[in-house]
C-alpha cells in the first residue's frame, strides 16, 4: 500500500509540475476488454468490459504522468452443475458473476518523442482495487431437499502494473489511444490484462 500512495504522489507532484509550467495536461476515457484468471493452477477465465478514465501531465519531451480509475460496465459469470453450501454439496445450478467496484492507481509513461503524429510508450506503475463476486445457488442437496443461496464476496488488491501503448494525434488536441495494460499480477497467482481503446484531449 505505501508504494502505491508513493506513486500516486509522485505522479500528483509530476502533473503539478506540469500544469505550473504550462505544460501539456490531458484527460482521457476508454474503454477495455480485460482476461482475468484466478490462481496458478486455475483454467477458468473470466473477461469484464471496464471503462477507464485517465488525468495525465507532459513532465519533458520523455516521461509523462498519470493517474486513473476505472469500474466494471460489463459483468462475466462463470457457471457450475454444483457447489458446497453450508458444508453440503448441492445439485443444480451455481453461478458467480465477476466486476471490478474500482481499480486504479498512479503510472509513469515513457515515451519515444519524434515528429510524427504517432507516439509509443511503455508505461508502469502501481494499481489497486476491489473485486466484486455475487454467487447464487438454486438446486437440492443429497436428500433431495431444495437448496436456494446467494452471496456476495469483496476482494482488496494491489500489484505493480505495466503496459504498453500508442498515441495517435487526430489534431492539435484530440487523439485516439490504443494499448495493452496487464493492471494486476500478484503473488497469488492472479493477473487482470488486457487491450483498450480511448480518446484523449489536450487542456
């Protein structure tokens, strides 16, 4: 956590930076499609629509600053035949539908300054956010007995980030943003990554 609020004040103090020397300040939002596996061992897959919204500063011609929030407008549910409920197997029908409340974080971009109106850049930094899983269980147990539970389940992370993307200036002050962005790679095993699409203007 102290890394992350480290990066989230630097990159502040780099877009106060930016914004006293008049430098170039930009604003952006986006869209993604973004995989999420749980576990090392774990073949299941799940894939939510997020839409990110960005605030970035010029420090020089080589690094910018960023900061983002993102949350999730297109939920992924994975589905089973049967579940454990309060220590009995049910028979049935269990679905766990998957979002993201928010994540985001503070980043550094690295970019290649030339004279074209297409940009490359390599970016990394520190995210966090909180993971929503809702669960619902419908079917009978053992006995024969009908079985009706739902649950709703929060989940807290941190990761370092890192990504890789493309700017394309349309004009002077709009551009389209194309990159791929792994946001989450823990020590548990679990990654969120994926590419997005955005626009971005310049203040």
């Amino acid at each position: 956590m102290k890394k992350i609020w480290g990066s989230l004040a630097l990159c502040a103090m780099g877009l106060s930076v930016s914004s006293l020397a008049q430098a170039d300040a930009y604003v952006a939002g986006g869209y993604g499609q973004f995989d999420q596996n749980y576990g090392y061992n774990s073949r299941e897959k799940i894939t939510t629509g997020d839409v990110v919204f960005k605030l970035g500063g010029k420090i020089n011609d080589y690094f910018d600053a960023e900061l983002r929030l993102g949350t999730t407008l297109a939920t992924d549910t994975l589905s089973a035949s049967a579940a454990t409920v309060n220590g009995q197997r049910v028979t049935g029908s269990a679905d766990a539908e998957y979002s993201e409340k928010y994540f985001g974080g503070g980043y550094l971009r690295v970019k290649w300054a030339n004279s074209t109106m297409f940009t490359p850049y390599l970016i990394g930094g520190f995210s966090s956010g909180r993971n929503h899983v809702k669960v619902d269980v419908s079917g009978t147990d053992s006995n024969g007995n009908p079985v009706s539970a739902s649950e709703s389940l929060d989940d807290n992370w941190q990761s370092k980030s890192w990504g890789a993307g493309l700017d394309w200036d349309i004009s002077d002050r709009l551009g389209v943003n194309l990159e791929y962005m792994v946001y989450r790679d823990d020590s548990y095993g679990v990654k969120k990554k994926g590419p997005s699409l955005s626009a971005y203007w310049r203040l």
